[in-house]
C-alpha cells in the first residue's frame, strides 16, 4: 500500500509549507483545505478520502491500452473526475501519446494516475477511494499456449478482484469490456453469433477465449450479488497507429506487419469496429437506464483480405498477394511452435490464431442498434482518416 501511494504523481511533504504549496498545483478535484493538510499526516490517502466526500470519481483499470486510454481522453473531454490504475510508468506514456495523437495533451494532466495492480489488494483498497462508476479494460491479451496459467490470473483472478471491490464499495455501475472470443459457439442452423449464443465447453477454445468467458462469469457473479453491469464485446479493435514500435499487439501489430511488407493474406473473416466506436457506445451505455445486459460491438464483418488491402493503401505500401490457405496456415503454426521452442523465442503464431485466420465467423450487432440507435463507422473509412493523424 505504501508503495502505492509513494509513487503517485502527487508528492507531499511532510511541512505545512510544503503542502500549501500542493495546494496551488493540485486540480479542483483534489482540492482539500489548508487546515486539513496541515492537521493530517500529510499522504495521499488525504486527498483520495476528502474525494470521496466531495467527488463523484470515475475509476478506468487498463488505461495504458488502446481502449482505456481513449476512454480517459472522453471522460475528461465529458468533465469527468477519473482516476487510472498502471503498474509502469513507461505505460503511462503510451496514454500520454494517444493524448498528443489528438492534440490534447493539456487534458493528459487531469487524469490521476495511481500505481496499483488488480491483482495486488492493498493497493485497489486504495484505488476504490472515492470511486462511483468503474470501467474494467485491464486484460492480457496472448494467444501463446504458455501463457495460459497467466492469462487465467489475470483475466479470471484480476476481474474477481475488481469486482469484489465494486461490491463491497457500493459501485454504481460497472462496465466490463470483454471481447467476441467470450461469445458462443454456432450451432448448425444458425448463422451469427449474437449474444444469446451458446458457450459449448465441448468445443475447443483459446486460452484467450476461455480467459475472457471466465472473466464474464465474474461479472455476472458481481450481478448476482446486487452490482449493476454493463459487459461489452468488441471484435477486432482498430485504433491510430502508435508512434512507439516497440510491444505492439492487436491492431498496432497488424498495421506494423503490413508496413514492414507483410505477403499473405486469408479468406476468413471476423467481426472489427474502431476503438473510437467501443469507447462511445461504452459512455453511452454506462450514462442509460441499461443495466445488466450484454452487447457485441462489431462495426462489420470484414474479410480478412480486405481489411488488409484497406491497411496497406492507407499506409500506401503494396498489398499482400500470396494467399495463405489452410493447409499453410496449419503447416506455419506448427512450425513455429517448433522454432520457438528451440530458440526460446515468442511465439508469433499458434494454432488458435491459425484457426482464427481462415474462420468465417459472422457476429450480429442487432442488439445494440435496437437499444442506442447506434450508428457505426465505416471501418475501412475509419483506417484511412487515422493513417492520417
């Protein structure tokens, strides 16, 4: 818990004079009187508790993400009071660039960034201070079979954890941001996955997958309990191409391979949607009389030969041509496999995302149109403007 708060942006000595001095420099949502910092054991804790009084907070878990950090972006462009969890400062300037992307960097300096970990309770009892409403994005995202105990200890253990706060702390509403690999499997006369599709455990899955499914039944635990919830789940998110190369993943990795030349392509299809898209329709639902309720988000279903075309002219580099059958496909993952083992490296593809690459999945987003009204981006439309910024 110390650690916690010794690291926070916020240092506070242990003078009056030095706290008066804070008192200039802190935002009016930390605001706590002379008087008090000079009676208290100057910490931060003060400042986390007169919030809580004062306050209504906004806490956003994963927002050194894609999606977490452009919900902080909309949240204080809303005037929220938002509070954001990381556990290294070199992920807070992966935010703070997303920030700058936007030229907003002035709105960067009102989020308050406190050193926790979800799986670390000490410092989420800390966290909670304050905290009315709370956006769980914090995910691992793998698909390397060897990271398996670490994604269920994160995903499972970590949403449990976040959950049980927001029980005890009396949460107001709780949005989860799950993802389409949580969702069912089709049976044989249907033809998309909705949200109303059946998990089958006989069928095999993602370490992911089950991760994220895990996670779900986490929140819906929370539901039972009394907790009000909003689980989303988006497919493949695409977002602005970061000017850090290093640790790429998702949709960052896919545009990096297609500017580095990438050469095949594949005929199957997922859903996709813009981060911009998950953020609004998260906010949306979060401030309606929605609770307890489920929605993908998916703008369109995109094969996957076709949104690498719209990458590559986006980024004005050729475009993949060789097609990557099955049979290949399957051959590649097993070789990597074999490589990584060897060479002690990471695994770059597994079965699941070999799968996954020639998979024709169709997932519906009826549900959230019928309920918001929702409007989505052109998704290839979306990749060109943001190749822009």
């Amino acid at each position: 818990m110390a650690s916690a708060i010794s690291k926070s942006k916020y240092n506070i000595n242990d003078n009056c004079n030095s706290n008066k001095k804070l008192l200039t420099s802190v935002p009016l949502n930390l605001y706590i009187s002379r008087k008090n910092l000079c009676n208290f054991e100057p910490s931060l804790l003060c400042l986390f508790q007169a919030k809580t009084y004062l306050y209504k907070m906004v806490l956003v878990t994963g927002g050194t993400g894609l999606v977490g950090s452009h919900l902080l972006l909309h949240l204080i462009e809303n005037g929220e009071n938002v509070r954001a969890i990381y556990r290294s400062q070199n992920n807070i300037e992966k935010t703070k660039s997303v920030f700058e992307l936007y030229k907003k960097t002035e709105l960067f300096e009102k989020i308050e960034w406190l050193e926790a970990d979800i799986l670390d309770i000490p410092s989420l009892e800390i966290a909670f201070n304050g905290i009315e409403y709370v956006y769980h994005c914090a995910a691992l995202i793998s698909f390397d079979p060897k990271d398996e105990e670490a994604l269920r200890k994160t995903n499972i253990e970590g949403t449990a954890n976040i959950v049980n706060f927001s029980i005890a702390r009396e949460i107001k509403k709780f949005c989860f941001v799950s993802s389409i690999a949580a969702l069912g499997d089709l049976a044989a006369h249907e033809t998309y996955i909705t949200e109303e599709t059946d998990w089958n455990p006989e069928k095999p899955h993602s370490d992911y997958a089950i991760s994220k499914y895990g996670a779900e039944m986490e929140v819906w635990r929370g539901h039972q309990e009394g907790l009000d919830v909003i689980i989303i789940n988006p497919g493949v998110i695409l977002g602005p191409i970061p000017k850090e190369k290093s640790k790429q993943q998702g949709s960052s990795e896919l545009y990096a391979k297609v500017a580095n030349g990438l050469s095949f392509y594949t005929l199957g299809n997922t859903g996709f949607i813009s981060v911009d898209d998950v953020v609004k329709t998260a906010l949306q639902l979060m401030k309606s009389d929605i609770r307890n309720e489920r929605f993908t988000l998916i703008a369109d279903n995109i094969v996957f030969k076709d949104i690498l075309n719209t990458i590559a002219d986006a980024l004005n580099v050729k475009r993949p041509h060789r097609h990557a059958k099955p049979a290949l496909m399957n051959f590649l993952w097993i070789a990597d496999g074999i490589f990584s083992t060897l060479f002690f490296q990471k695994r770059r593809l597994t079965k699941a995302t070999a799968k996954a690459s020639y998979s024709k999945n169709l997932y519906s987003n009826e549900k959230i149109k019928t309920a918001l009204g929702t409007v989505f981006l052109d998704v290839h439309e979306y990749v060109k403007n943001i190749s822009k910024l």
